[in-house]
C-alpha cells in the first residue's frame, strides 16, 4: 500500500519532491538495518549474533542484579561504572525518578567477594544554589597510587552540564567533599566546562598520568581528551581530535596496544561505532573512521585485555527496525587487532533496554561488566576471557 500511494503522488509531483519521496522510502523499507559505512554497507544482522548466554554456561560464569527490583532505592537507574580496588569492586550509576530530573543523585555499592551492599547516595546535585541539578555518567577510576576517584556530571543537560570529582581512602565507604574540575578554552565556547572521563574509565600512562576519554555536544558531537598529571588538580585538553562533519561521535573508550598505539571506540550517530587510532600514547590522534560494528546511538565500553585480545560489550544493532533494534540486545565481541571484530556473546536479547555497559579486567583475570537492567536495576555479570574463543 504504501508503494502504491508513493506511484500515484509521484506522477504529480515534482522532481526534489520525488527525491525526498525516495530517500523516506528507503529509509523506512529498504534499509531499516543497513548503515552506509564509507564505500561501502554494513548489516547488523550479517554476523550472527551467539544465543544469550546463561550463568555456568561457557564463558560466561554469573550474573545478577546488583539490586533487587522490589523495594529498591529509586524508580530508574543507568549509566553504571565499576572498579577494582585493593577490597573487591564497587559500582556506581546515576539514579532518581528519571534521567535529567533534579532528584538523580549518584549511588554506590561494594562488593568485598560477599555480595553487594545495600546502595547508598554519595552525592547529589545541590550546590547551595537556589536551582538543583541532577547528576549524570559516574566514572570510578583507581589510580596506582592515590584515593579511589568518582568523576561524575551535574548540569541541565549534556550541554550544559559541568564535571566534577569526590575521592575515598577507604574503597568508596566514605567520600570527600565534591568539587568542579574547572574549566578550559580549548573545549566549545557555549560551554568551557571540562568533564574529566564522560562515560568510560580514563587509563593510567606509565608516566602516572592519567589520560580521561571524554567529549562534548555543543557544535555536533566530538571526543576529545582530558589528562592530569596531578589526580584532578589541573588538566591539559587534546583535541577535540575531529570536526563532527562526517562523524558525530562520543563516549570513547580507550584500547591500548604494544609501541604506545592506542585505539578510541566511540559511540554514534551514524549508525556504526566508530574509531581513532593513535601513535604516540594519545598526544595526536588520526582520522575518525567506520568500524564493522553497528551501533543504535548507544555506549558502549571496551577493554585491553592481559593477553593483549581486546573485549567490547555493546549493542549489536541498528537503532530502528525488526527486533531486536535498539537496545534490545547486548553484545560481547572479541579482537586481535582491534580492526576485526567477532561477537562472542550475547548477554541480553528481550524487548526492553539494556545499554551503557562498563567493563574492566580485574587482578586474578575475570571481566566484570555492569549494565542497565530495563532502567530499573543494574546487573552485573562476570566472565572468564580464557574460555572465550573467537573462531568458535
């Protein structure tokens, strides 16, 4: 039907209007799952996604919420973030009555290897001002040498929100006062504000720098990065590495690799995660360029691990379309080189959403990951990368 009506108005209309005709077509029949990547096309659906994993199944060895649905302490949730610290690991995301609303406040919770504790609010977003904020994207970071560090955002929106940083001496059970973590010229004029890592956990350089992945939304989206020689005191900007013109992207994460080359894995609009290469330990970066993978506009995380494979969790689709689209489906996908990718996982696949995973590689191996559950929990599963084999 629709094809029918489209003939009939085509031989009354215009030629632009027939054009426009022709691009909504085939962006609502012909190419619901393909993304134009370069020269050429990449379909979500041309790799097999693996069956969802279940817990004692592979690789995959547990998962759980970290907070039951019933009596828990907000309405929504998202945007976790996970460490390894000398006691266990400790989680924390965003939540309150929903994204963008004064009340979202950031919660955390530990494990010492007895399970999670009760989630507690650390910090919200008041600061003495007659207007409060809500908080956004949490990111837990453990220097080799200094307290644990929470970055997190407050603000109105992406746009106009603002970083700031609490630390603990104890593995997250006390934090210190908040503070902003100033400003910089060289981030877009409608706002200075620097953001430290925007979603993902910055690196530590040999040197003991700290190199944060971060970016902005004023003028398109473009990553850039923040680095502090001094856990947050000060802050040296590079980049934005990319103009936006071809490639809206963010939230990169970093992937490291043998001779100081780094590789950024970034969130889009075009339908694709896409992808910086470095030569130099991040102080330049290359063209922002396709992956193969597809991306729905939604986080991703990404992580070096010891054996040199680099492990990605994301979502294995398209943002619209048949099921599953969007953040229906959550994926684990390994590589050698960081160019060629193959999904190995499949932690989710349901009507629902489960989006923004974190994901780190801790001391005796195992990856942990955490995710949003439906916006209403967090769950968390563990894996063990030795039994994960890409050519299975």
């Amino acid at each position: 039907m629709l094809w029918e009506v489209a003939i009939t108005d085509l031989l009354t209309t215009s030629a632009v209007e027939i054009f426009k005709m022709i691009k909504f077509l085939l962006s609502t029949t012909l190419l619901i799952h393909w993304t134009m990547i370069d020269s050429k096309l990449v379909n979500a659906e041309d790799v097999e996604s693996p069956p969802v994993s279940q817990p004692g199944q592979g690789a995959y060895l547990s998962g759980e919420l970290i907070f039951p649905l019933e009596g828990r302490q907000t309405p929504q949730c998202h945007a976790s973030t996970i460490v390894e610290t000398s006691n266990g690991i400790v989680a924390a995301w965003f939540g309150g009555e929903h994204e963008k609303n004064p009340d979202v406040g950031i919660w955390v919770s530990r494990n010492d290897g007895q399970g999670w504790s009760t989630p507690v609010e650390v910090v919200d977003g008041s600061e003495g001002e007659k207007q409060e904020y809500a908080c956004w994207n949490p990111v837990l970071f453990q220097p080799k040498d200094g307290p644990l560090m929470l970055f997190y955002k407050v603000g109105l929106d992406p746009r106009q929100w603002w970083g700031m940083l609490i630390t603990s001496s104890d593995e997250g059970r006390t934090w210190t006062k908040p503070r902003r973590l100033g400003t910089n010229s060289a981030l877009p004029k409608e706002n200075q504000n620097l953001l430290g890592p925007v979603k993902n956990k910055p690196i530590q350089l040999a040197n003991g720098e700290i190199l944060c992945p971060s970016s902005t939304e004023n003028e398109g989206w473009k990553v850039h990065f923040e680095l502090t020689k001094d856990l947050g005191k000060t802050w040296e900007v590079i980049g934005p590495i990319h103009d936006a013109s071809k490639y809206n992207a963010i939230q990169p994460s970093i992937l490291t690799y043998p001779e100081q080359r780094m590789q950024v894995l970034c969130r889009s609009q075009e339908g694709m995660i896409v992808q910086s290469w470095s030569d130099d330990n991040g102080k330049t970066w290359g063209p922002v360029t396709a992956t193969e993978l597809p991306n729905p506009n939604s986080g991703t995380d990404a992580v070096t691990l010891a054996d040199g494979r680099q492990l990605l969790v994301y979502n294995h689709t398209q943002k619209r379309g048949d099921f599953p689209a969007g953040r229906t489906m959550l994926n684990v996908a390994i590589s050698q080189n960081g160019k060629n990718w193959t999904p190995v996982l499949t932690l989710e696949k349901e009507r629902g959403e489960f989006s923004y995973p974190a994901v780190i590689q801790t001391r005796d191996g195992l990856v942990h990951i955490t995710y949003t559950w439906m916006r209403q929990s967090v769950k968390h599963v563990v894996l063990d990368p030795a039994k994960i084999n890409q050519h299975d």
